[in-house]
C-alpha cells in the first residue's frame, strides 16, 4: 500500500521497515532527570498557554527524517518546544542560544603558526537547522592557523539575531582565522604536490589545538609524518580525513563521540602524556558515557524558560513531582478496580470516563477527553499512537519506552496478536481484538474483565492483579484466579 507512511516519518502505523519490538515483554528504560523535566515543562507551557498541543505536534514532525531518528525522544519534545515558543514569541532564539552556543573565547588566541584541529559539529547547536560557516569537509581535519583576522561579527549567530528597531540585526562577535589545510590531508589519493593546500576562514569556537590532551595530531596520507607508536606497534598510520570522515547523519545518531579517540594513542609517544588534572576530569567524564543525542538542547530550553520568567524553578520543580508520583502510583489501576466494585461507577465510566475519573482527583486538561476500553468476553482491547505517542499519562504515568518505539506503533495495528505474542499474551481465537489509535485527542484505557474467583477480594489485593501494561492492552489477566 503505497500510501502508508504517507504523512512523514513520524507516520508510523503499517510500515514494515520497523524493527520488531526486542524487548522481550514490557521491559523499560528509566528516564534521566532532563527527560522528566522536558516533560515536565511540556506540561506547564500547555497549561500556560505558550503553544497548544498541535503546534507541539507539528514541530516534532517537521524534524528532518536524520534528525527524527537520531535524536532521544524527549528531545524530539525539546526542540519541538524551542520552535514553538520562538514562533509565538515567548522566547526568541538568542534566549536558547545564551545558553546553549556561546564558547567563551580563549584566554590565549591563537597565533600565527599555531597547528590546530576543525571541531565536529555536534547535536549541541541543532534545536533548528543551523547556518554553519564552516564546511563538512574540514570537520576533524588539522591546519596551520596563516593570520590572525580579527574580531568579526558572528554570521552563523546574526543569522538568527532579532532585529532591531533600526531593522539591523544586533551584531555577536567572534574572533576570525584564516587556516591552511594541505590537500593530502584532506583528500586521499590526491594527486597533486605535497605543499598544495587550501585557506578557509574559520571562527575560533569551530578550533581547538591540534594536539590535544590525550590524543595526538591527526595527520593524512599526504603527510610525511608518522607516529614512532604507530611504528612501533605495526598499526597503520591514521586514514587520510576524507575517508575517515563521518556524515552529518552517523554524527546526529550520536556516533560523532568517538571521532577523537578512534586514533588515541596512534600518533604520539605514550612516553609524553600528562596525567594531569584537567586529563584525569576529561577520563572520569568519559567513563561516565556521552550525554544522550540532543540532551545539551533539552538542558539549554529549560534554563532559557526559567531565565526569561516564563516558568519558575518551582513551578518545574511542583510538576515533575505530580508527575514522579502519579509514575510510582498509577492512579489508573484504582479506577479500575473503582470500576469492578461499583457498578454505577463503572457506567459513568462507560459513558464519560473524563468526568468519572474526576472524582477521583485525576484531571485530564481541557483538550483531552478520556474513553474507557471495557473487554469482554468476544472482545480485547490495546492501545497504540502510531503517528507520535499520545497516552492517558495522567492516569498511567509516562508512556513506556516500547510503547513510544516505532517497532510497536508501526506493527500492532498491522499484526496485533503477534505483537502481543511478544508481550506473552495469547489472545484466544475465539476473541476479536481491537485496536485503538489515538491520533487525535482521545486518550484511551482498557478496563480488564475481572477474573472468576476474585468476588469478595480488598482493594490491595485486586490492584495486585493489575499492571500498566494490562491498561494498556498488551497484558491480559487470567480468566479465573484462585483464593
């Protein structure tokens, strides 16, 4: 059916070029303390009114289809957010960029002579795409620094300035070099003469020193030099840069991070190296693992909401405890066991779950309603979002990491008992299975069948039988229980 996937890559549902779920059942990865703040913050700007749920949606959609993939789900949020708040003017984009692009400038500037080295661009300036002055070709290569240009206004930061009331762009400065790199540093098989090169002008938050700590000097198949390491141990000198290179898309699925130290120890002598304190900091961090792809963007929105007053430290602190609590203590498993006792309760449950819930201190906002799922005895019910991952998360807690994957969202409405095969339910034959994708604004839960041999039980003992996953739909509970 070539019109599956017709709306973007986020369009998941029918697509068979997802990866099954490998997750053998519902197992679920903890979110970092950005994660819970990004959600937390999402919440609060709904709330406030800074942007409303569609505009939210789009801007995660717009993502380039290499950007949508890379980056960690709560930073798909993160950017969303960024633009959003910059469309509508709550923020403008020199707020984030405060806190997120402006390397101070070196104590000691670099100097004529000096060899230095072409950072890799990274996820760290990517809440947009960026205006970048400095081409793909030279990420990671090294050159001689020719002459000293200057101070000059920063064209990749006045590309995104406000303008000002004299209709010019407020200007952001940044010291200028102009760098030679020679061509067979650059390119392998070049075919010229050795001392062929090119000149660039290049900003001095794109260099670092050539040699850094821990790693030695990256040098191509043009250069005359090679590491005594390397002769010693019979490795092959470092490959030329152009074909060590990565692409923008290997980089932005976070791979960037070991662009560096893939030649550690190859060109330098072991004999030289300083353990010192800044290398031992630089180890420890390292050791640590990377930041996830696109956190330093979540880490920068959040201080730039906070610096600009639009939400308070305490505000963001108040929502992500609701938000931790409901987490640890789904609401959603009393409402149904609320709902098995009280038959009353349940049919308000059936005819309008939004306000049934109410009574019980669960307030699902303004622009989503609640529908109650009952199984019975010819149905089962499960739920899935295959265009994003919308999900009851004020009675459920957030949304588990499967259930957000593009295994699950693309694969249960094509094939939804091998799916929950996966998830070791069976659901029998004789039993019709529904699928509800909440593309809009319904929020959907399933009310289990109570099992036989359960008449008579306390609450705790009922709320024992039940699991998020059973909310879900992927868990089905046993037709009869024991006393």
């Amino acid at each position: 059916m070539s019109h599956i996937g017709f709306g973007g890559i986020h369009d998941t549902g029918g697509r068979t070029d997802a990866p099954s779920l490998g997750l053998c059942g519902s197992a679920d990865a903890p979110c970092a303390f950005w994660e819970v703040q990004v959600d937390a913050l999402t919440d609060l700007c709904f709330q406030k009114g800074l942007l409303n749920l569609d505009q939210f949606r789009r801007n995660i959609e717009s993502l380039l289809p290499k950007d949508y993939d890379s980056l960690a789900y709560y930073a798909k949020w993160a950017c969303a957010l960024a633009q959003g708040l910059c469309q509508f003017g709550a923020l403008s984009s020199d707020d984030i960029d405060a806190q997120l692009l402006h390397d101070p400038p070196r104590s000691v500037p670099f100097k004529e002579g000096d060899r230095v080295r072409v950072k890799e661009e990274t996820y760290r300036c990517r809440w947009r795409k960026p205006h970048l002055r400095t081409p793909g070709y030279l990420f990671g290569a090294c050159g001689t620094v020719s002459r000293v240009l200057g101070e000059k206004d920063n064209s990749e930061a006045l590309a995104f300035s406000v303008v000002g009331s004299l209709g010019k762009a407020q200007p952001r400065k940044a010291r200028e070099y102009l760098v030679r790199f020679r061509q067979g540093d650059l390119w392998e098989h070049y075919g010229g003469e050795a001392e062929d090169c090119v000149s660039v002008e290049i900003y001095e938050h794109w260099l670092e020193d050539a040699v850094s700590k821990g790693a030695g000097e990256v040098t191509g198949a043009g250069s005359s030099s090679s590491s005594s390491s390397s002769a010693e141990t019979g490795e092959q000198a470092e490959e030329p840069l152009r074909k060590r290179m990565k692409t923008h898309s290997e980089e932005e699925e976070g791979k960037h991070g070991d662009a560096e130290h893939k030649h550690d120890h190859h060109e330098h002598d072991h004999d030289h190296e300083h353990a010192d304190r800044e290398e031992t900091e630089r180890n420890a961090v390292e050791k640590e693992g990377a930041p996830v792809t696109g956190q330093a963007i979540a880490e920068a929105l959040i201080n730039a909401v906070i610096a600009k007053g639009l939400v308070t430290r305490e505000e963001l602190h108040k929502s992500v405890e609701k938000k931790e609590a409901t987490q640890a203590d789904p609401e959603g498993l009393r409402v149904v066991v609320r709902a098995w006792k009280d038959p009353e309760f349940a049919d308000r449950l059936k005819k309008d779950a939004t306000s049934a819930v109410r009574e019980m201190g669960v307030e699902m906002g303004e622009l989503r309603k609640l529908v109650a799922l009952f199984d019975d005895d010819q149905t089962h019910h499960v739920v899935v979002c295959t265009l994003c991952s919308c999900y009851p998360s004020a009675l459920l807690g957030r949304a588990p990491s499967w259930y957000k994957a593009r295994g699950y969202r693309s694969r249960v409405v094509r094939e939804p008992r091998k799916v929950l095969e996966e998830f070791g339910t069976r659901v029998p034959q004789r039993v019709a299975m529904e699928v509800h994708d909440s593309t809009s604004d319904l929020r959907y839960f399933v009310v289990p069948l109570r099992p036989s041999g359960t008449e008579g039980w306390e609450d705790s003992r009922l709320l024992g039988l039940l699991s998020r996953d059973a909310l879900i739909g992927v868990r089905m509970l046993p037709e009869k229980v024991s006393n």
